[in-house]
C-alpha cells in the first residue's frame, strides 16, 4: 500500500509505526473536510463515513464524547439524604437508615458509572444480604432523584427501572401473625397505666402517660408510627359527632402524597389533643420505653409498629373476642375489606388483606349447614 493510497471516503496513510490509519477527504458546501477516522480497518472507516456524511460539521472520530461518569460518591450521596429530609419531608428515622443503605451501595458500586450501569453488577451483592427489600428502595429512590430532580441521568439511563423488583412479603413473614390482638392491648394498656402512677428515676413516672396516648392513636387509627410523628408536628384535630365517631384526625404528608383523615373516638380524639398540643412525638423513645417497660417480670414485648397489622385483622374479623367487650374507642369487628382500606388510607382492598390483615377470619355468611 502506498503512503496515500485512495479509499471511498479519501485517502489512507501510514504512520512511522507502519500503522494504517483512514482519513476523510470531502467538499461540502464549499467547505473542505479533511478529518482522521482514527479507523486502521476498511470496515471501520466505512462505518465512520456513513457517521460523518449524515453531518460534517459535528463529526467526531469513534463518537461524541461521552458524558462524564455519574459515580455514587459521599457528597452526591449527601445531597440525596438532604433533598429526602428537607423536599420529601422523610423522618430522620428513615433517613438515618437511607445513609447506612447508600454507604453499602457505595463500597460495591465503588468506580462502577452509574449511567446504565450493568444491572448484574447491582443485583450480585443483593443476594442473600439482610434488609434486601429496603436496600433496593434505597437504591431505587436515589436514581429516581438522578434522573427527576438532579437530571444527571434520563429515564432509560436507569438501569433499575422495570428491571430491580422490591421483593415482596416472604411466604413465612405472612405466617407469622404480627397482630396484637384487642385482649392484649387492653392488658397491657392496664399495666402501662400501673406503671404511670410509679416513679422512676428523677421522680418522673416510670412510663410516662404520653406514651399510653401515643399508643391509644395507633391503636385507634391504625397509622404508620412516622404517620403519628407527622400528626405531632403538622396535623389538624376536627370535632365531629356522630354514631361511634368524635373526631376527624388529619395526618399530612401521607406515604400517597395526600392528607390521611380518619375518624375517631372520643378516646382517641383526647388522646391525640395532647399529642398535637405537645408538637412533636419520636418512634424510637416509644419503642425504648416500651423495651424498658418489658425487662419488668411478666411484662409483655408490645411493638408499635404493630397495631396497623392489628386494626386491620381486627377490622376485618367477625366478633369480638371472648371474654372481652368491645371498648368505645375500638373498631368494630366484621368490616368489609374495602372499608378497612379506605380507613387506613391503602389505594387497594388487595394490599390490607396481603400485607397487613394476614390473620383476619372475615365474617360469616349464611351457609348451607
């Protein structure tokens, strides 16, 4: 081959290395193009005239340039957890737990670009890790935020859209009841209020009366705990009587996006008075006073996160339990299952019978014997 042997596109010319490179050589518009296809083979060289002929003046050889590489480090990982607390309004509980999630992902996703990262690259380290669910979320919500509020990505740059699925509830978790039945709560709530008129440390109660309120709302509304922490801080109390109802409970800032109102009773309706006048209630101090309360002999374990299980399975089942007449600031047994939906706010009768009233015995209906 010559030093400048012709081709299709225009010449091609050798090194001092003896290398073949292919250069194009065009007149367009009166504009004379004479620009490397840094190609060494034919076919290659073909490839990027075809390229530049579609349009000469933003040919360039092997491409664009691609974009700079979207990598999780710390300060991007920061500004994530800051737009979660301060725009979507996440608890501090939550977003606490998001940090410690996106630190996992930022050592195995360490040097790897985020933009259309290999998705077997992200679903390797999920197996068998604890909190698989709640990682996924994590990751899922921070390329969301990539792509909606920071526009470093587009949509089809997410490699977790459509393709990484947040498992569902296990098989053996729906077999384990989580419901705290109406029997125990009344019993417990018994010895919270012995408890209450003890004093502890510092002469202060040994379970503060606040907290008997606190769990009285769950138990009366069926709420997440971060849904009570909102109410605290934001919510709105509205009298209303009528058959069983005292009260309106408006709960911002939903997990939907839109207010929660639920009714109430009169019991819960104080209770929730106080809570609100107070302007600020924790989950965690509930849960570590109700673990301290649990050391005393005979005291039962009680989790607040529980009582949504249990107003739904409780909604849901017909009749009350035996032995136990029905307080005025319980649910009725024997809801439908869409009107226990509409109570505690699920778009889908589906997800308070899959999720939540695992255990519920709908009411009878008339059978043949």
């Amino acid at each position: 081959m010559a030093a400048r042997d012709e081709w299709d596109g225009g010449f091609v010319r050798r090194t001092g290395a003896g290398k073949v490179i292919y250069v194009i050589r065009r007149q367009v518009g009166g504009r004379r193009y004479e620009v490397s296809t840094r190609c060494s083979t034919l076919r290659a060289a073909m490839a990027e005239l075809a390229r530049f002929e579609a349009d000469p003046a933003a040919y360039l050889p092997g491409g664009p340039a691609r974009p700079e590489p979207v990598l999780l480090t710390v300060d991007l990982g920061k500004a994530f957890l800051e737009w979660s607390r301060d725009a979507k309004g996440n608890t501090d509980r939550w977003v606490r737990n998001q940090a410690a999630h996106l630190e996992w992902w930022r050592g195995h996703l360490k040097g790897i670009d985020l933009r259309n990262a290999p998705i077997e690259k992200i679903e390797k380290p999920l197996k068998n890790t604890p909190s698989r669910p709640h990682k996924i979320i994590v990751l899922k919500a921070f390329y969301s935020w990539l792509v909606q509020v920071e526009r470093k990505l587009k949509p089809t740059e997410d490699p977790t859209f459509r393709t990484l699925k947040v498992p569902q509830a296990k098989p053996e978790q729906r077999r384990r009841n989580k419901a705290t039945s109406q029997g125990d709560y009344l019993a417990v709530r018994e010895q919270l209020l012995e408890l209450s008129k003890e004093k502890g440390g510092g002469g202060k109660p040994a379970f503060a009366p606040f907290w008997i309120d606190a769990l009285d709302v769950l138990a009366g509304t069926g709420w997440h705990v971060t849904e009570l922490e909102r109410f605290a801080k934001g919510g709105a109390v509205e009298a209303r009587e009528s058959e069983g109802v005292a009260g309106i409970l408006t709960c911002p800032r939903t997990k939907g996006g839109s207010p929660l109102r639920t009714a109430v009773s009169a019991v819960v309706l104080e209770a929730a008075k106080r809570i609100r006048a107070k302007g600020e209630f924790k989950g965690d101090a509930l849960r570590t006073a109700l673990k301290r309360a649990a050391k005393r002999p005979g005291f039962p374990r009680i989790n607040p996160g529980s009582f949504r299980h249990s107003v739904a399975t409780h909604a849901i089942s017909s009749g009350a339990e035996a032995g136990h007449s029905v307080p005025t600031h319980a649910i009725s047994s024997g809801a439908e299952a869409g009107a226990t939906a509409d109570f505690l706010g699920h778009r889908s009768e589906a997800t308070t019978k899959k999720f939540y009233a695992t255990h519920a015995v709908p009411v009878k209906v008339p059978t043949l014997i």
